[in-house]
C-alpha cells in the first residue's frame, strides 16, 4: 500500500511539474530604474486589413523601450482607423525584452446593398444617393444616415408618405448584407400656393419666378420638391430685390398637407418693406474711357426702380468694357447706399482700371487627338499678347467652328502679377471620323443609297478626307476630297476635288467628270478670300423631243473655269447658327480653254438674331446673274449652258415648291432655268428639348431671263418645320404653301401645286 501511494503521489507530481511547464511565464515588473525593450511587434486577430496599415498607426517600435502610455496612445490610433469594434494589447516577456501584440477585432463590412419596393428610383439612383458602398465598413450610424438621405430624396420629389426600413443580414463568415425596403406611398401634389403679404408685386408675378408651380403643362398638378422649394424661396428674395424692395424677407413658407386628398398647400408670408428707386449715380476713377458709353453700360439711371440684377449687369458691362481696350484686370466695386427719407438707392462704381493685360500662359486640356498646335493656330493670340475680350470670344468660336469637340470652354485666371492673365482652353472630343452605309430619302433626290467615310481630324492634324458614293433612280455622284487647312504652317486652305455625277431631269440627262483645286485665306476680322480652278467635261442627252433651246445644248463639251470669291462669316455655329451672319460673292469665270464661256457671279447674306428664351429670327437675301460671251464680243444674245442656269424650289429656296420647279419656260413649254434670280428667306425658329426644334418661315423669290426680268413677279413659301440635332447633323423636315398659285406658261398650262413637303440634311441657309 506504501508503495502505491509513493508511485501516485509520484506521477500526481510529475503531472504538476509539466502543466507548470505549459503555462507561459509571467511578465515581472523590471527592477527599479531597469529599461524594457520592445523586442517584437505584432498583431492577432486582423482578417483583411493588412498588418502593415495597423502597425502604421502606432508610435511604439521595436528596440525602443516599452512605454505603457505609448501603448495607450497606439491602441487608441488603431481605433481611429474605423475598421474595428475592439482593440486590446497583449504583453509577453520575449528574449530578454517583451513582445507587444495588438489584438484587434475587425468590424464586418458591407459585401451587399439592396432595395426592394422601389419604383421612382432605380437602384443606381439610390445607390448614388447614399455613402453606404460595397466593401465599407459596416457601421450603424452610417446606414441611419443613409435612411435620411433617402427619405430626404423621395420628398424632394414629393413622396412624403415613404417609408424606409434596413434591416441586416448576417453571412458566415461576418460580413453582412444591408436591405432598404422602401413603401413610397403616393405622390402628394400641389392643390395651390398662397402668398400673404405681398402688395407691391401681385401672385402672378411671384409664381412666373418659381419652379414650383400648382399645375404643369396645364393639365398635371406640379409636385412638391423641396430642394425647388428652398431655391424657389430665393427666387422670389431676388425678384422683390430687383424691384424696388430692399429690405424684404420671406418671414416663413409653410407645408400643409392634406393626406386624405393627397394634397398640398403652399404658404409663403413675405414682408416687403418699401420700395426703393435709384438715387445718385456716381463713377470715379475713370479716365481711360468716357464716362458717358460707361453709364449706357449699366443699363438704368437715376429715379428708375432699384435693381441688384441690373447693377450686376452694369458692372459686368463696364468690365467687359474695359476688356476691349485691353484693361481686363479692371476693377469695379459697386457701393449703394439706402436713403430711407428719400426712399432711394445711391449707387457709386468705385473703378480701378488698372494696366494692360497680357497672355502670359495658354493651357490646353482634353485634346487627347488633337495635337496641341491644331489648336493653338486658330487662337488669336500667343503668349505676350494684349488680351481683349474680343479676343477669348473669337478664340471659343474659332474651335467651336472646327467640329472636333464636343464641349469648348475657354475661362481666364489672374497670372503671376496685375498685367498677366492665364487663358485656360478646356476641351472635349467628339468623334471626327465617318464610316457608314445605308440609304435616305431626299426631296430632292428621292430614295438614294449612300457611302460616305470622312475624316475631319486626320491623325489629329486637322486634315479633313472624305469619300462619298450615291446612287438613286435619279442621280449616281462619286467624290473624293482632301483639304489641309494649313498649308506651310500658315492659315492658307489648300484642297482638292475628284468627281463624277450623273443626274436625270424630266428635261435632260446630265454626266460631269472633273476635278477642282481650291485655295483660301482668312483676313481682316472673319473675313476670307477663296479661289479654285475647275475643269470639267459635262455631258448633256436624252434632251426631251422638240425642245430646241435643249437640243441646241446636247453634247459634250469642257469646262475650263476660275472662282473667286469673298465672305464674312461671324456665326458662332456653322451647323446650328443662334447669332452673326455670313455674307459672300463668289464669281465663275469659265473660257480659260475649253469649250463652256460665260459669267456667273451670286451675292448673298444671312442673318441670325437671338432674342428671348433661346428663340431665333433668321433670314436671307440671294441674288444671282450670268451671262454667256464669245471671243469675238457679243452677238446678239449668248446663253449660259444649260447646266449652269439658275432654278428654285426644293429645302433651301421657296420650299412650296419642289427641285427646280421654279424656272422660266420655253416655248415648248419645257423648264429650261433662267440667267437671273432673286430669293430671301425669314425664319422664327423655338428650341424644344432634346435636340429638336420648330421652324415658321415665310419665303419668295423667281428665276428670271434678264430680257424678262420683272421683280414684282416672286413665287411664296409660307410653312414651318421641325429640325433634330442628329449625330450626323442636323436633319430637316419642312412643309411649305404656296399662297399665290398661278397658272404655268406654255403648251399645257396648269395650276401650281399647293405645297411641297421638304426632308433634307443641314441648315437651311
């Protein structure tokens, strides 16, 4: 028995030296004075941030001393990233030194977000509306917040019965998924706004300036935003601000809702105070310019309605004044001072004009084709340059008009000192190129099948190629064209042109194969020469039977002639024009060998005015005249080749008639065209969203013999039209009536069609 005791209490305590063993050492608290040295840094418990972005965080390192404050600092870092729920610190003794480890416990993160019950926003919508994102940090606080913002989203549109609930579900491994769902109710509509304490301006004046409104489109209720409401608020502070009304506030607007109704009625208490006029207008510092034009700039003058809109015109003008002298770094101040007894407003414009102003950098940003230089060539100013505001302007316009970019701003910021300026051209591309087969249907032309591949930004020099095929019952035109706008670096178009066309007319047939070289150059402001040289050969058959002024004309012959012409061009868009004009003269001059001699020359200006809300009046005036001449003189009447005679009708003339059915006859009572015409063309033209727009327009005009010419005898277009904005420009359908029909001359005499229906591509004029 003795010894059965011995042996357990033997193994009782082997079993008790081998836990004491396992069980790790104590830290012991170093002796007095002793330094403990950090000998390892870790951390325990981190899943997916990386242990380096933790270690980051903290002061402590190895081989410094141990520092229980430091430590505290550390772990209260860690926290600060925002990625855990808890952070403690573990101490161990460790070779001599202590090995100190970071045991954190990570927060879950977001792996999924969802919304169910939605229907006014789509879940992009949504999810753009809140800052809960995949792979964030999932916090509750946050997701609150994203509630609120929804709620906040769904009554800015009206909602205001929505309800919103998370709820959060749990994966295996930690991560959650959030789910909103959404009950959005009704959409609570306005029944009417009310105004209460307006006298000087009545409800119809206050309500023209909101963007909220009781019904919209005359027939739908509006809705309540309150993002419009709040901006609506401002709306009606700057409205009494710019008649009169200084001191008046809107004291409260209020939102009552009527949820059996599912409507709302919309309070706004205003206080007016008393209307101001303008006192004394007083301009110092002027000595650059006559105070008088500065005075025209601002638009109102001494016992007119105050108004805080005009006065910011009126500087702006001033400013934009003292740009075109070069002065951009002018400075106006407007002080006003308030005369209660008087009940007026003093003005005084405290203006510092200030030095020349010069380009001292150019940006260019965005142009990811375009090399730079393609840009900075159509710029009218360098580097060291005065600048002008007429200069930025025309700069805008100038790239605008090359139809490589999508968006143009050109904006200013002050240079180094007073007399510099940055100019900052900010970009962006649109495609260039063209490749495309398909067919159309033209007015003109008929049902045509069509190729064209182009490119108007070659290798981004601003080469300009184009191939184009057409082929219809009536016409059949091949062209290939090629124009460097630069030639040698400087501002000289050089081009050319091969071509081949064949058209049937219900008098004639007509072949032409030639080619064209062409030159232009810019001079003065807008202004540009041009002069080309084409030989052709044309061809004419198929003349219709008893027609001699036809028969006289069938054949081949060639065509050897000179162009030259002049034009100003100020529009600030050639395919969609809203302002500026372009007036030309361009005169032909064939005999230069070859068998064709004559003289064709054709004057015409347009016209393109803005006027208020985006809408436009335009209008034009054509004239044109040739003749035909011989080597010996005049002999008696010589015609111009038939190819070369004027007509009218068709989508861009007198549109109430059709191609060339506008044309003095012969006897045979066949079109023949005419040596002589006039047209002109007016047009009121309304934006409408989305690209398109609608046209009235009134036309008149006659092709004439000159022996016959009788300006009181024009045909009539009356009509309108709509346009759309296409990627591939813009395209045009127009109906026009003729108001005046008349009888044909000639061997079956009828009455002139009633209208004519117009589809065509590009602007009218």
């Amino acid at each position: 028995m003795c010894r059965t005791f011995f042996v357990a209490f033997a193994a009782l305590a082997f079993l008790v030296s081998l836990a004491d063993a396992q069980t790790p050492p104590r830290l012991q608290p170093p002796p007095p004075g002793a330094t403990v040295l950090i000998k390892e840094l870790t951390v325990e418990g981190h899943r997916r941030v990386q242990e380096a972005v933790i270690l980051n965080r903290v002061r402590s390192a190895v081989g410094a001393p141990f520092n229980p404050s430091q430590a505290s600092e550390d772990i209260r870092s860690i926290f600060g990233l925002g990625f855990f729920d808890d952070v403690q610190l573990k101490v161990e003794d460790f070779e001599g030194g202590v090995k100190v480890t970071f045991v954190v416990v990570e927060r879950p993160f977001v792996r999924d977000v969802e919304f169910t019950g939605n229907d006014k926003f789509a879940v992009s919508e949504l999810q753009d509306k809140i800052e809960l994102k995949l792979g964030s940090v999932y916090n509750p606080v946050e997701v609150q917040r994203a509630v609120e913002r929804l709620k906040d989203a769904y009554e800015d549109e009206g909602y205001f019965e929505v309800k919103i609930s998370p709820e959060v579900e749990k994966f295996a491994d930690g991560d959650v998924k959030v789910v909103f769902t959404i009950n959005e109710g009704r959409r609570i509509t306005i029944d009417k706004i009310v105004f209460r304490g307006n006298k000087g301006l009545t409800d119809k004046q206050i309500k023209e300036v909101m963007a909220t409104k009781e019904r919209q489109y005359f027939i739908l209720r509006g809705t309540v935003q309150r993002q419009r409401l709040e901006e609506d608020i401002e709306r009606i502070a700057a409205l009494y601000q710019d008649h009169g009304f200084v001191h008046m506030r809107v004291e409260r607007h209020d939102t009552s809702i009527d949820r059996t109704a599912a409507r709302v009625t919309i309070t706004i208490d205003v206080v007016e105070g008393n209307q101001h006029r303008v006192g004394v207008i007083k301009l110092t510092g002027v000595t650059l310019l006559p105070e008088s034009e500065l005075r025209r700039q601002l638009g109102f003058k001494s016992g007119d309605v105050f108004s805080r809109s005009a006065l910011r015109d009126g500087v702006r003008g001033i400013g934009d004044l003292y740009s075109t002298i070069g002065r951009a770094s002018a400075d106006i101040l407007p002080r006003t001072e308030q005369q209660a007894a008087t009940k007026t407003v003093d003005v005084t414009l405290e203006i510092t004009e200030g030095p020349e102003v010069y380009v001292e950098r150019i940006n260019i940003t965005g142009n990811t084709r375009s090399e730079d230089r393609i840009l900075r060539r159509e710029l009218p100013f360098v580097e060291g340059d005065l600048f002008t505001l007429q200069k930025l302007q025309r700069a805008r316009q100038r790239l605008i008009n090359l139809g490589y970019f999508e968006t143009v701003n050109v904006v200013t910021q002050p240079g180094t000192t007073k007399d510099r300026i940055l100019v900052n051209v900010e970009v962006t591309e649109r495609p260039t190129g063209l490749f495309s087969i398909g067919g159309g249907y033209s007015s003109v032309d008929s049902f045509v099948g069509t190729l064209d591949i182009s490119q108007n930004n070659f290798l981004g020099r601003g080469w300009q190629l184009g191939l184009r095929i057409r082929a219809g019952a009536n016409t059949q035109q091949g062209q290939i064209s090629f124009t460097e706008p630069w030639l040698f670096d400087r501002p000289l178009a050089a081009g050319f042109d091969l071509f081949s066309t064949m058209r049937t007319f219900p008098e004639y047939h007509y072949d032409t194969l030639g080619g064209a070289l062409r030159l232009s150059h810019p001079f003065q402001e807008y202004w540009r020469w041009n002069t080309a040289y084409r030989l052709t050969q044309d061809k004419i058959s198929d003349v219709v039977n008893g027609d001699p002024i036809l028969e006289e004309q069938e054949g081949t012959r060639v065509t050897s002639a000179f162009v030259a012409g002049v034009s100003r061009d100020s529009r600030d868009n050639i395919q969609t024009p809203s302002k500026g004009g372009l007036t030309a003269l361009t005169v032909d001059f064939a005999g230069l060998g070859g068998d064709s001699k004559y003289v064709k020359a054709v004057a015409s200006t347009t016209y393109f005015k803005p006027i208020w809300f985006g809408h436009i009046v335009s209008g034009r005036l054509e004239g044109g005249y040739g003749f035909g001449w011989t080597e010996d003189g005049l002999t008696g009447k010589i015609e111009l080749p038939v190819f070369e005679r004027f007509y009218l009708g068709g989508p861009n003339s007198v549109r109430s008639f059709k191609a060339r059915k506008i044309s003095p006859f012969d006897k045979a009572g066949q079109r023949v065209g005419g040596d002589t015409y006039d047209l002109a063309n007016i047009e009121y033209i309304i934006p409408l969203p989305f690209n398109f727009r609608i046209a009235g327009f009134f036309d008149v005009g006659n092709v004439y013999n000159s022996e016959d010419f009788d300006i009181t005898d024009q045909k009539y277009g009356v009509g309108g039209g709509i346009r759309w904005q296409s990627p591939f420009g813009p395209i045009r359908i127009d109906y026009g009536i003729n108001p005046n029909r008349k009888f044909t001359n000639g061997p079956g005499s009828k009455k002139e069609d009633f209208g004519a229906i117009q589809f065509s591509v590009g602007s009218p004029f």
